[in-house]
C-alpha cells in the first residue's frame, strides 16, 4: 500500500469520506457527508432491538482515504427457548484499486472484534473462505426454490451459461434444455409442465379451502404479526426473529413500495405471511432477461397446513399480474421442501451461503442448516 493503513469503527465524524466511498463504489452516485449524517441518526433512532444505538460500522483508510468498509444490522437469534442479541454482517465492500491486498482481511477481523453473536449471508466465495478462516462457520448452500407461470416463455429465453444456478446440472439435462429453447419444442414442453404443477397443487388448495387470503400494501397489525410468530417459533430452534416491531422495521421503513404482503386468515387468526418483492435489478445478467418475482420471507403457523399453499397462491397471482415468468423463494427449512414441491415449487441449488460466529457455542445455535429458518430477506439480502 503506498500510505499507511488505518481500520477503525465509523461514525457520523466520518460522513464525508463514507459519502465518497458510496459514489466511488456506485453504491449511490448522490451520496452527500449530510445525507450520511442522517442515515446514521436514523440508524440508531430506528434500531428496534436497542432504540438509540446504531450498529457497528468499520473502515479502512488507505492514508486519508476510506477504501474498505462493512457494516453491520441488528437482529436478535431465537434458539429454542430465549433470544440473543446478534447482528447481520452486510456491506462489504474493498474499492477495485484496493483490491488483492490486506483490507478485506482487516475489515471483517476489526467487525468481528465490534459483535458477538454474528452471522452472514454471501454468495462470493472469496467472502465465504475469509469468513470461515476468521472463526464463522459455513453451513452451507441455503436452497432455492422456483415455481414456473411461463415454461414456454421461460424455456425460449434461458441461456444456462448465464444461471450460476444451472451450471451444475447434469449433461444430458442441460442438453434436453437447450433443444427445449427452439420455439416449437418451447410451447409442447411447457403446456405438460402447466398441468403437472396444477395437478400438483389441487391438494393444497383442498386443504385452504375454509382460509382466507389478502394481498396488501402494508403489514398486518402489529399484534397479529406477534401471535402469528409466538406461534411459529415454537417450533424453530435457530431463526432471526420475525416479531411485529421487527417486520415493520424490516419492510415498511423506507421502503418506497418495494414491498408486498400476502397473508392468510383462519376467521380472526392470521396463520401464514409472505413479503414479496419485485427484482431490484431487472436486468441482472444472471437472470437472462427472465421476469421473476421473490417470495424473501415467509412465517407460518405450523399447525395450519393450508396456509402455505394458500400464501404461494396469493404469490402466483401477484406474479402473474406483473408478468413475471417465475417466482422464487429461498429457505433453509428442510421440512418445507415437500410442501413446496406440492405446491409448483422446485427445488435447485442456491447461490447463497448461512455463515455463523457463535464464540463458545455459548448461545446454543445449532450447525446444522437444516434447522435454521433463514430466507432471502434475512441479512436484507433481497436480490437473486
């Protein structure tokens, strides 16, 4: 490095240096030292686990200039019987000119020193072996699954070499795709694919027949969201939580009407919720130009079997009114993949990974991904 390197925690007296870091990393090309100031009050004064404090941010300057930085979200782990204060490790970020050197290692040593309980949810790899050589343990892949609205539609615009997703699939299965793709093929292979997911569903739907469903611009009320999630912890040993004060903070903050909220009612009881969101970047070179919707949190009353086809079916029809070609969803919950399955979604390998940093497995999180419930919207990590 040709000046010398300083890491500390960040604070409002910072705001100018952050405000350049955010332009040059094109996070935002407006950012002002004002702005910043205020994005940290906010910060603290919203905070809904400990109103007042903000959580920790770190930096690393290259001489004057601020060249790494990494934040951090409040959350509280459930771990079966009592919660822990935690926090979502997010933003991380090494400017390209900075890159291949010491920062990044310096960044996330310095966060670690700043939380206890920790965990984080990345897709790079590089991020993931940084991670776990400073004490997080990766649990590995959490797992995705796509319900198809369009397969003729899908089937003419996929190009798998741009879908990390794809890359691992079998040769003869990738082979059987890309002759799908010609337009002819396209529509007789979609057409069976429609009627098995419907047949697939009609289960389901026997069993919300006496639910009811609403499609909304804004949550549910507070004290329904709280029993609805007294309810559906009970049967969870490793989740962030989902209380009321914590959604509301979550995805109603801020937000512009990026959100969705599909829930289900049995008379006055709410029994099943999901947050859906439109793809924030719709030209993701990933997705191919494939229109695809996201299911990024979901919490259910474990003893209502109709409320998940029921809130996936409220999801399919907002999909479909956007014109979206799929919906997505992503949850570590093993126990769901038949009900998914039986409701048109099918499983595929994710691209993103549950790290965790327990010091001393003193808070009695399992290792085990199977037993968490994490989703997309968890470490506020909304895109595909």
């Amino acid at each position: 490095m040709p000046e010398p390197l300083r890491v500390r925690r960040l604070g409002e007296e910072d705001a100018g240096s952050i405000a350049e870091f955010f332009r040059a990393a094109d996070w935002d090309p407006h950012a002002t030292p004002e702005g910043t100031r205020d994005m940290f009050r906010s910060l603290a004064a919203e905070n809904p686990f400990e109103p007042g404090n903000g959580p920790p941010t770190v930096g690393v300057f290259v001489g004057a200039r601020l060249a790494g930085f990494v934040t951090s979200i409040p959350t509280r782990f459930w771990n079966g019987r009592q919660y822990a204060p935690a926090h979502w490790l997010k933003g991380y970020w090494v400017l390209e000119e900075y890159r291949n050197g010491p920062i990044a290692f310096l960044l996330l040593k310095e966060m670690l020193k700043q939380v206890g309980l920790a965990a984080s949810m990345p897709a790079a790899l590089g991020a993931r072996q940084l991670s776990t050589a400073l004490g997080m343990k990766d649990l590995g892949a959490v797992g995705d699954y796509i319900a198809p609205l369009r397969p003729a539609r899908i089937l003419r615009r996929l190009d798998i070499g741009r879908f990390e997703h794809l890359n691992r699939l079998p040769s003869p299965v990738s082979f059987a795709i890309k002759a799908a793709r010609i337009a002819p093929f396209a529509y007789v292979a979609g057409a069976p694919v429609m009627l098995g997911l419907a047949v697939l569903r009609l289960p389901g739907a026997f069993a919300a027949r006496r639910l009811t469903t609403q499609l909304a611009e804004r949550l549910p009320e507070s004290a329904a969201l709280d029993s609805l999630w007294s309810r559906a912890q009970r049967h969870l040993s490793s989740s962030a939580t989902r209380s009321g004060a914590y959604l509301s903070w979550r995805y109603e903050r801020g937000t512009s009407g990026q959100y969705r909220f599909a829930s289900v009612w049995r008379r006055d009881d709410l029994v099943g919720l999901a947050v859906l969101a439109h793809p924030l970047r719709p030209d993701d070179s990933r997705i191919a130009g494939i229109g695809i919707g996201s299911v990024v949190d979901l919490v259910l009353d474990p003893d209502c079997v109709g409320a998940l086809p029921s809130v996936l079916a409220v999801a399919r029809h907002w999909a479909r009114s956007a014109n979206y070609d799929a919906v997505i969803l992503t949850t570590s919950r093993r126990a769901l993949r038949g009900p998914l399955l039986r409701a048109g979604y099918l499983p595929m390998p994710g691209n993103i990974h549950l790290l965790v940093r327990d010091p001393g497995g003193k808070h009695g999180l399992s290792t085990d991904l199977d037993a968490w419930m994490v989703t997309r919207g968890d470490a506020w990590g909304d895109h595909l």
